[in-house]
C-alpha cells in the first residue's frame, strides 16, 4: 500500500451530500476482475454526458463540461472536498480504487458511509472528517479563490489553510500507522497467528458446531 | 455489569485489541460472491498465501447470473465479463476450497443472504462476513454481520479475522401491532425515513419490542437488512423460539446432542435487563402505514397516504438542493399524490424481500387479479432455488403467471441490474429492493422501494395504490 505522510494538493469541492458509492463507480464496472484502471469511470453517470460501458476508449466520451472534475480549473486535484455521507450505500472496494487511480489521495467531508471510510485507509487514501462549520469555511474558500489548495499532515493531524488555520482532525492511531507506513493489514494480523490458531481450538472445543463440515 | 447483545457477540470473538481499540475478531462464517472476491483471491495467490479455515467459506454466483435462459448454461451469458467473473469464481473455489459452493445453476444457488439462512450456514452468535453491504441480514438470527470491502475480504480469507472498531449501540424498539398490509419493509422505510440515512452511523443496532418479536425470520431479515441503508454497521435480533424453529433440521444446522447444546447456548444471546444503549429509538408500528420512496436516497419515503415533498419543506439548504436534484432525476412534481404515480415496471425480489413469506404476501394480493395493461414488465425473482420451488409447490408461480407476471430463475437481478434485468432511462419501478440510489437499477432508471404486497398492489392498479384496499 502507498504510504500517507503529507500532502500539498489543489482542491476540487464537490458540493452534494450523500454520494453513493453506485454514484461513484456505476456498477457496469464490476465486472472486472482486476483492481486497477476504474479512474476513467469515477462519477460516471455525472462525468459523461453519454452511458458508458466498460472497455471504452475514454476520448471516444462525451464528457459533461459542467461536472466538478471536468473543470479545467480542477484538474490535477489530489483533494476532494464534500459533504455529508459521501460514499454511502454498497460494500464496493471499487469505489476507493476508482478515487485513488483518478489521482485522488485525501478526501474531506463532515461524515462517511461506514464501509466505505473503511475500504479507503486499505488503499491509501485519506478520509478526514471535519466540523460542519469547518466544512462550510473550505466551501466557501474554495470557491472564491481560484487554484485553492490544501496542505494536510496526517503526523499532526491537521488540514492547513493557505491562510495559515490549522484545522485538526481524528483518525485511529492503528489506522494512522498503517497509513504513514503503508503496511498492509495481513502481514500485522499474522504477527498474531499463534493467539488466533489458540483462540479457534478453544471456540472448537465449546462451539463444536461452528465448524460442522456436514453439508 | 448488564451487556447488550452487540456486547456479547463483540467479546466472544474478540482475539485482541490494540491501545486505540481496533480489535482483532475472529470469524466463524465467510459468504463469498463473484463480484467482490476476484480481487481478494488474487491478492492472496500474489502473497502466496492460503485460506485460513477454509472450512469457514460458503460460496454462491448470484450478482450476475440470469434469470432466464438457464438451460444454456454459462456459454449462454452475452456479457464476456459476467461470464469471466462466474468462471472465476469457479475456479478459485475449485483451487481453495469451500465448506459448500452453489454455483450457477446449482439447485440450492441463489442471493447470498438468501442461502446463508436457509441453509442454517448462518447460526446464532456467529461473526458473519461477507463482501457485500447487506451482509447486515444475518442480524436477525442475533450474529454480528458485517458488510466488507474486497481488502477485507482477503484479509479474512488469510487471517480468519476482522479488523474492527467497536462501534457504539443503538436501540431500536418497535412496539405495537403492524397494521394490516404493512410489512417489516414498511418497518424498515418508516425508520430511515425518521432518522436518515446517516442516522445509524457509526452504530450497530438492535431491534427489539413487541412488533419485532412478532415477526417471522423473513420479516427480522428484512429489517436487518436495510439497517445499512441507515447507515448502521450492523443490524440484530435477539435469539427467540422463532429463531429457534426456523433453524431446526436445517442442512447445516446442528443435530442430535449438538443440537441441545448449541440452544442453551444461543438462547443466552439478547441483551441483559438494563443495559445500556447510546441511542435509543422507539417506534410504534401501529403509527406506520404503507411506504413508498420517492427519491434517490430510502430516507426519501412517505406513506402511500402522502404527496411528493417540495423542496421548500425543508430547511436545511443543502437537503433542499438534494430534493431539487433528486425530483428532477424522478420526474416528480411536488404535491402529487403519491398514488397519481404511474409505474413502468415492477421487480419483487432482492435479498430485502425475495424469501417465501415476501412472495406469498404478493401473491395474495394477486390472486384472482391482472397486472396492469400500462405496465411493461412485471417481474418475480426468487431468492434461490429452495423459495423457487417452495412457491411452485404452494402454487404462487401459477397465480403470478396468470396475473401477467414473469416467473425468474434466482439472483440478485434488478436490484442492482448487473444481469439483462433492468430499467431503460426515464422508465419508473415498483422494487422490493433496498436501493432507490440513481441508476442503480439501470442507466437513468427511476426505483421506487416499497413492500412486496405494495409492489404488488401498484402492478394491478399501473400506480402506487394502498394495498389495505385491495386486501
Ligand atoms: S439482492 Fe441486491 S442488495 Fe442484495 S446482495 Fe444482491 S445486489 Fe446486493
């Protein structure tokens, strides 16, 4: 997994509440077996003007001149800025994979659909919850100031305005690990085989009939 | 101290817990579908890894697969890539191994919520995992099911564990007598619609109170499952007789001295007098009539009674804009009767409400009547092979063929239209399903989520209608 330390990048807000993750990767792009190459189909259905399917030579696309990511003035954002509940709904991995091969690496939001805040730490990519009202000032920023960036420190915790506000933020400190090292979560929970092998003889032993090998 | 439910299951699994409160669980039962395990598979054949137990897995197609056109087999998929995530799955089952595999076709296949339970895979104070949101559905047989990303998914696959945090617990006690025509998924609406879809966020819920408990098995699923839809990590039932019955003499259920024991021990799963909830909700289901969505989001609901919002009842600016967005994607109007709505087509099914009781209650409202000349396309799915053939033996195939229904083969179909089963743009849909989201059943498709008996009821009329009139 790609490491997280810091990260100084331009910001596309994206003023919706409750994007779904069947918004942000349309399921006619589940059918692929592999984890790379969903960027091209982030947003979809807003991004384009015509249905896409997969397979598609994106510059064969009509793309919709007035969707956030489409903007001139956005491209090259590394932050996504939203609003309530972004990334609600399915369990979908391929919704973070999409963000993070668009070229996205931090998103802000006030709340995140549970399995979706999950699936991002896995794969590199930064959701950070703020206040409303902290939310409503980097809307209201980002809208006045062309080019408006944001430096975010995930060590310190904190999204740094360009007028020099710091606004801290909270992330589990084995989340916050993981990410500043890049470690994948398999190779830390093998570290404890021996207690999870010890763990499961004792449950065969009370609760023989979890394991039934019957059918 | 007294435990809640959650409490109990969450430390019966506990393996252990870093300083910040993630904690290692320990996983009993691994459902596996084609769409989101490719990828876990693959990562583990890279690190050379095998599965843990692997005795643990129970393994079906059910996103993809078609609900017709069996008798070709898979040669008989158009989609390359439906059919590539089917042998996929095949063949990663045929190299690791399962303790049982439905695959396409197979008899007893079917949506993976649906076959867990009815194959008694799924038992009393298990930990359930799945790739899947609605994983939540395990809940009812008081489990601790978690919905999983693909990582996650591998990660169980090479640990047998969950990395997790305690979530926070919610009450929510539904009391009272469900009125006549009104179902779990009416239950269900009613509570998004009160607290959002955001509103179970960061908790895991239990239902209790006298309606809960007078539900069957197929109405506590129902519940659980669209728990997630309110944004809850989890969804669970006490275990009762009622759970009880329903898992005795399943194939995977215990037996004999097994059996006996395994009960005293499942009958210990509900929370203790007085424990202690975060939040707590209470409900009166005689207060909850019929429900109809009319959004893009389930908290976008009204009884069948109601009219389509306008967006200026509501405050907030933001949910404005959202209702604005959201009636123009449907095509609404504000103040419209909800039953001056007419449908294109209509889907019973999804692992919301495609179990037996689901397609008796339609059926009931069906018997004796036409679908709608106006009306496209009136699907039935049934959740697997079992409830398929349960119905044909109670006859509700013939009485929903002779309404003017079409009578599918199992799978997820046009709840989330992976398979051929889907809304064209613009076109309107009574769905038993879980998800009203844009496009979710086809590209610009407009879902309306309702009960089966209403799905129903709006077939015959060709618009929402209130099924108490029809009963
Ligand atoms: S029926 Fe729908 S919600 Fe249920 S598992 Fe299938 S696609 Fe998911």
């Amino acid at each position: 997994m790609r490491k997280f330390t810091q990260l100084d990048a331009l910001v596309a807000p994206f003023d919706r509440a409750n994007v779904d993750t069947d918004a942000i990767i349309p399921k006619q792009f589940l059918k692929s077996i592999k984890r790379s190459g969903f960027g091209q189909n982030l947003f979809d259905e807003w991004r384009y003007l015509d249905h896409g399917e997969p397979g598609q030579d994106p510059a064969s696309r009509l793309p919709n001149p007035d969707f956030v990511l489409n903007q001139p003035r956005y491209r090259g954002a590394a932050i996504l800025l939203t609003r309530d509940n972004f990334g609600c709904g399915s369990s979908r991995e391929h919704a973070p994979w999409a963000l993070e091969d668009f070229g996205l690496r931090a998103l802000i939001g006030t709340s995140f659909g549970d399995i979706f805040y999950n699936n991002c730490f896995k794969n590199g990519l930064l959701p950070i919850r703020l206040p409303k009202v902290e939310v409503d000032g980097l809307f209201d920023q980002a809208a006045h100031a062309p080019g408006y960036r944001l430096r975010i420190n995930l060590e310190t915790q904190t999204v740094i305005r360009p007028d020099g506000k710091a606004l801290s933020f909270e992330v589990d400190a084995f989340r916050k690990f993981c990410l500043l090292n890049g470690y994948d979560d398999i190779g830390l929970t093998l570290r404890h085989a021996d207690k999870i092998r010890e763990f499961e003889a004792i449950r065969r032993i009370e609760q023989p009939w979890l394991f039934s090998e019957n059918l | 101290m007294p435990k809640t439910l959650y409490d109990k299951l969450w430390e019966d699994h506990l393996i252990r817990q870093e300083e910040d409160g993630t904690a290692l669980l320990y996983i009993d039962r691994h459902l596996v579908h084609e769409v989101t395990s490719p990828q876990a598979f693959e990562g583990l054949k890279l690190a050379a890894r095998r599965p843990w137990r692997v005795g643990s897995i129970v393994a079906t197609a059910d996103h993809n697969t078609p609900t017709k056109g069996w008798e070709r087999g898979i040669e008989g998929i158009a989609d390359e890539t439906s059919r590539l995530q089917l042998q996929t799955l095949d063949a990663n089952i045929r190299e690791y191994g399962a303790l049982a595999y439905f695959p396409f076709r197979d008899p007893r296949q079917g949506i993976v919520h649906v076959i867990g339970p009815e194959q008694g895979a799924t038992l009393p104070g298990m930990t359930v995992v799945c790739g899947d949101s609605h994983t939540s559905t395990h809940g009812a047989f008081a489990c601790l099911a978690h919905g999983i990303g693909t990582s996650e998914v591998e990660h169980v696959l090479a640990t047998q564990c969950l990395l997790q945090k305690k979530s926070k617990s919610m009450s929510v006690e539904i009391n009272g007598r469900l009125g006549r025509g009104v179902s779990a998924k009416d239950l269900a609406l009613a509570l998004i619609g009160k607290i959002g879809t955001a509103g179970g966020t960061g908790f895991a819920v239990e239902f209790s109170g006298s309606a809960v408990r007078g539900l069957s098995m197929e109405g506590r699923m129902t519940l659980c499952n669209m728990a997630i839809e309110a944004g809850a990590r989890a969804g669970m039932v006490a275990v009762d007789d009622t759970t009880i019955d329903y898992l005795k003499g399943r194939p995977l259920a215990p037996q004999g001295s097994q059996w006996d024991r395994a009960v005293t021990v499942w009958r210990k799963l509900k929370s203790d007098p007085g424990a202690c909830f975060d939040a707590v909700v209470v409900l009166d289901a005689g207060q909850i009539g019929p429900q109809v969505t009319w959004g893009t989001s389930p908290e976008m609901v009204t009884g069948i009674e109601g009219a389509v919002p306008a967006p200026e009842d509501f405050a907030d600016p933001v949910t404005a804009e959202g209702v604005v967005r959201a009636l123009q994607y449907m095509g609404l109007t504000p103040r419209t009767p909800m039953t001056a709505i007419n449908i294109d087509k209509v889907f019973i099914g999804s692992c919301t409400n495609s179990r037996i009781e689901d397609l008796r209650a339609a059926a009931a409202v069906v018997r004796g009547r036409r679908v709608a000349a106006s009306v496209k396309l009136a699907l039935v799915v049934p959740g697997s092979g079992p409830v398929k053939r349960q119905a044909e033996a109670e006859g509700l195939d013939k009485i929903f063929l002779a309404a003017g229904f079409e009578w599918r083969e199992p799978g997820c179909s046009m709840c989330l239209a992976m398979n051929d089963d889907r809304l064209e743009p613009g076109e309107r849909c009574a769905s038993t399903s879980n998800r009203n989201f844009e496009g979710r059943q086809g590209n610009g498709g407009r879902t309306h989520l309702v009960s089966p008996q209403m799905a129903a009821a709006a077939a015959i009329a060709g618009h929402f209608a209130d099924v108490r009139v029809l009963l």
